[in-house]
C-alpha cells in the first residue's frame, strides 16, 4: 500500500515536527544549566535584572554582564544581543529556570525544521518524485532534524542564539521569494527586518548575503540581475547593523588571547596553523557523515596540531578541491548538489578560522545550518534512486535505519547535556587529549569533593579529581585553570604544603600577578603548622617574588609570633614597610613589635601613621 505522506498539509507537517521534536529532545526538559549557560544566564548580572536589563543587552558585548566590564576576549567581540534579550524576558517571567530555557530552544528548534520544510518545498517544487511515500522536501527537512550533531546547539541553552538566528534567515528567505514573485513592499520590509533579527541573533546571519543571491539564480526564473533594490535593502541592513555592531563593540580582527585556550594556533606556525584548519574541516565532514563520537572539547589538545603531510590533511584538502570544483561546474548548470555544496561551504566559512579567529579549532554547533547541505543530498539521492530500482524494500529499509540510528544517538547524547557534570566527565573521557573537559572534570568533582561528609568517599572523589586534572596539566603545563584547581585539590586531599605549593608557583611563573593564586597561597601556608617549613617557603617564594609586599608581612609574623625571633621579624616587616610606607596591616604589626622592644616612643610614631590610615579602626 503507497503512503502519500508527500500530500500532506503544512499544519500535520508542523505537528509532524512538533512531535518528533518532544521524542528526540523531551529528554532535555529535565536538563539543568550547563556550559557557557553560566556566562549568558546563572552568572550574568544584566540578565538577572530581567525586563529592565534589555536595553543594557542591546548596548553592550555579550560578555559585558557575565565580567563586569567589556573585555577583549576573542577577537571582533561577540554581539549577539537577541537571544540575551529572550533570556531577560525568560528571567522576568519565570526567574531562573532551566526547564524554560530548554522548553524555548526544543520549540524554536521545532520552528527550525518546519520552516526548512516550508522553503526546501519552495525551492524544489520542480523535483516532483511522486513515486515516492515521503516528498523530498520533507525527507530532508526531516534528515537535517533528526541528525545528532545539533545535540550540543539544542541541548545547551546558550545555543539559542544558533537557533533564532536559523529561524529568521529562513523567513528572511521565504518572505524575500515571496516578494520576487509578487512585488508586494510590504513583504520586502519583512523580510529586511526578519534578516536585521537574524543578524542579532548572531553574527553568522551574514553568510546570507552571498546565499540570497545563489538561491534566486539556481531555483527561480528571476533575472539576477532585476533584483539588485531587493538586495540592495538587505544589503543595507547588514552595513546597518554592523555600524551598531561597531559603535558596541567596536571593530577590526586581533589577537587578543594570551594562551591557547582562547586561541588554540597561538603557538603554531603559519603553515601548521592552515594544516590544522584543513584538518578540522575534514573533522566536519567526517562527523556529517558519521555523528560519532560527538564531544563539546574540540579545544588543546583533542585537535592535534598538524603539519600538511598529516594523511588526514591531505585527504580533507583533496575533498574540498573536488567540492569546490563540483560546486562550479554545478553552478553553472544549475545542479541540486551545487546548491548542497555551497550552503555547507558557505555558511561554514565564517567559523572556520580561515576567514578570521575564533577562539577555537571548532565546534560541532558551528554546522548547524551547514547540514542541510548533507541532508539535501541524502534526501535526493533516495527519492531520485527509489522509483529506478525494483528494491523498494531495501530502500525503505536503509532509510529507517538512518533515522532510527539519527535518533538513538540524538536521544543518548542530550543526557550527557544534564549538568556540568555529566558532561565533563563523560566527554574528559572522549576527548582524553582535551585539556578544557578535563580540567572541567577535576573542578566539579573538587567541588562536589568539599560538600561531602564522608572522609572515604570525599578522599576518593578528590583522587579522580586529582586524576583529570593532572591529564589536564600534561596537555597543557600553562594552563593556569589547570594548576590553581589541581593546588586547591592536593591541600584538600592532603593537607601537605609541599604537595600543594609547587603549583601555584608554576602560575606565578606565568602570571606573577595572580591575585587568586597569592590568596591561596598565604591561605594554605599560615595552616602550615611547621614554621620553619613555612619561613622557608615564603623566602623561596620572595626570592622569585621581591616586590610583593604581603609576603614580607607574613615572614615577619613567622618570625616574630611563632619564633619570637623579633630581629628578624623586624629586618622583614621594615623591608616590606619600605616598599609600601602606607601598608596598614605592616604598621600595626610594627607598631606591636617596637612596643616589645620597649621603643615606646618609635611605637607610637608607627601606629600613628596607622590609626591615620583607618580612623574608625
């Protein structure tokens, strides 16, 4: 018996979408906040002002309410005020809920693949596979929706500024068409606005410009050259909104990282840097095709860095040739495929690090719209191939499998996304060369380490710790993240300073600066109860150290409370009080121990100028 699924009306393909949306992603209701939810909701103080903070969204970086201030974090800044808004309206609403941050990505997803329905049926009216029991449009539409790399955009919240953006480059399009074919204003100015919301959603909207123009030539009967005014405003509206980009975040591409963390080719040569890109890119194709594993760390070192006579390189290289040379030769044909080769190039160049950095090698989110270029031509080699061969069956058959694998591992994979730990741990042990989900992974478990009660269970929880975050520190010695967690976790373990310091000096070797590492620093030594161990460990460190003023402080407390060595104990605090004359917390302690000494008069100078720094002490 045929089905006629290819009928069907656009409201059940709607709740078709809905559906399997609540199958694959219902899981994901439950989820907590996870990831970078923190830097754009949890932590973020502009966000939690809720309805009165959207006008700061609007006029500030996207990092501005997580930090405080603007920072220079990745190159160009993040602009991306939209879905920062959808969080402040969520956060006056309903206050801080996960359920409804998931809730809005699941429905906007869901938006996301009937709207691709409504287009694709647009764009490929004349591939009429009657033959068929599922149209083509709705194949791939239905293929795009259920493929699991779009776990990571759907189930993070954060991801909601992919998904919006998706939806109204969509309605961008289908209203533009529209308007080609009716001439009516009205619908060009919606389109210009849908493409103006696209575009603060986030940045990527502009690959659009050079897709708009593609799409008329390849599936429309439209001159290119009549549609220059439509366009034209569209075009517009991009220079409109990056001159409001500009005057928020100012302009202009730089490197602006100082590890590789936030630039992953700091330390790579020209030749390696385009050798690794190349090898990411072969890294998209390969998790297109094959959705597995999937992981959120493609940071140092789970992408090595390569060199061009890598095998992998050279492979992905020559495949990008032959689609690049497909994508021409099919152009000019107007071919379906150059169509499915372009949208893939196109909309992934701008997160490819070739154009300009990112801050990362990639990331699975970064193909979310580049898939329905794979999608289309899965979809079109089936229905093209169906009606000409007698196995229907085994058609049929391939194409559920598909569906059902795209669907276990879509709905195995959002658990993972339940809360930062599930995810760090279970990808620290994918990306084991991963030093940002390992480090995650020694971080959480410390801290779910300190709110035990059970001495066994907390000492073995912080030996895993302590296990991630050693992997970590061997990826990347620098990692000060790393280093400060793993010193914070061998003094919890073991109480041993000499087992926790050593770590910390390695941050001061890099930042000798790190406010945090010198607070723990002084934390863990005052709790060292052998005094000489802890006098030795503070003139080790003001070797290195000579102009940090508390450390002299502290040696002269050593010396004089514990040793009741008041000589020493004045030759340090008077050192560090010559570096500092307005130091407080040294003149008191001076004050003191000229007091001991009977230097009464000397004593009451000193505490003088103390009691003038403080009057109300």
């Amino acid at each position: 018996m045929q089905l006629t699924l290819y009928k069907v009306s656009n409201t059940k393909v709607f709740f078709l979408f809905l559906v399997l949306g609540l199958l694959l992603y219902g899981n994901t209701l439950s989820h907590d906040f996870v990831l970078d939810d923190a830097i754009v909701i949890g932590d973020n103080e502009i966000t939690k002002k809720g309805f009165s903070g959207i006008w700061d969204q609007l006029c500030n970086d996207q990092f501005v309410g997580f930090y405080g201030q603007k920072k220079a974090l990745v190159s160009g800044g993040r602009y991306r005020p939209l879905s920062m808004v959808v969080f402040n309206i969520q956060y006056g609403f309903f206050g801080e809920s996960a359920f409804v941050g998931h809730l809005t990505n699941l429905l906007f997803y869901v938006l996301n693949g009937f709207l691709l329905y409504l287009v694709l049926s647009k764009l490929f009216s004349k591939y009429d596979f009657k033959e068929q029991w599922i149209s083509f449009p709705l194949l791939a539409s239905l293929l795009w929706f259920f493929h699991p790399i779009h776990t990571e955009v759907v189930a993070n919240i954060k991801g909601l500024d992919e998904i919006m953006a998706f939806s109204f480059e969509l309605l961008t399009l289908l209203l533009f068409l529209r308007y080609l074919e009716t001439k009516k204003i009205s619908l060009l100015f919606v389109s210009a606005a849908f493409y103006f919301l696209a575009l603060l959603s986030k940045e990527n909207a502009i690959t659009w410009l050079a897709l708009f123009p593609i799409i008329v030539f390849l599936f429309t009967k439209h001159p290119i050259k009549k549609i220059g005014i439509p366009y034209g405003v569209l075009f517009s509206i991009a220079v409109l909104w990056f001159y409001i980009r500009l005057q928020v975040v100012g302009g202009g591409i730089s490197d602006v990282a100082d590890n590789i963390m936030n630039d992953p080719f700091l330390e790579s040569t020209v030749s390696e840097k385009y050798a690794t890109i190349m090898y990411t890119l072969g890294k998209y194709i390969q998790l297109l095709i094959f959705p597995h594993p999937l992981t959120y760390d493609y940071y140092p070192k789970h992408i090595p860095i390569v060199t061009w006579s890598h095998p992998y390189v050279m492979l992905s290289l020559v495949v990008y040739i032959a689609l690049i040379f497909f994508a021409i030769k099919g152009f000019l044909k107007k071919k379906l495929y150059s169509f499915s080769i372009l949208i893939f190039l196109i909309t992934l160049s701008i997160a490819s690090n070739i154009v300009f950095p990112i801050g990362a090698f990639m990331n699975e989110r970064f193909v979310y719209v580049s898939s329905v270029g794979i999608s289309i031509m899965i979809a079109f080699w089936f229905c093209k191939y169906y009606h000409t061969t007698k196995r229907t069956k085994l058609f049929n058959s391939l194409l559920i499998v598909l569906f059902c694998l795209y669907a276990i591992k879509t709905i195995s994979r959002n658990p993972v996304w339940k809360n930062n730990y599930t995810l760090s741990i279970n990808d620290a042990n994918i990306s084991v060369n991963g030093a940002k989900s390992n480090v995650m992974a020694g971080g959480i478990l410390s801290e779910k380490a300190e709110k035990l009660t059970d001495t066994l269970e907390k000492q073995a929880m912080l030996k895993e710790s302590v296990f991630y975050l050693d992997r970590a520190i061997q990826i990347y010695p620098e990692y000060i993240d790393a280093l400060i967690l793993m010193g914070n976790a061998q003094w919890n373990l073991t109480k041993d300073s000499g087992k926790t310091i050593p770590y910390y000096r390695q941050i001061l070797s890099i930042n000798p600066n790190h406010d945090k590492t010198w607070r723990n620093i002084f934390f863990v030594l005052e709790q060292e109860k052998n005094v000489d161990a802890r006098i030795q460990t503070y003139l080790t460190l003001l070797k290195d150290n000579p102009s940090k003023v508390n450390l002299y402080l502290f040696i002269g407390l050593a010396y004089g409370k514990d040793k009741n060595d008041l000589i020493h104990a004045q030759k340090y605090l008077e050192q560090g009080l010559t570096l500092d004359p307005n130091n407080y917390d040294i003149l008191t302690q001076l004050g003191t121990l000229y007091g001991l000494q009977g230097r009464i008069k000397k004593s009451d100078e000193v505490l003088e100028r103390a009691r003038l720094l403080k009057p109300k002490n």
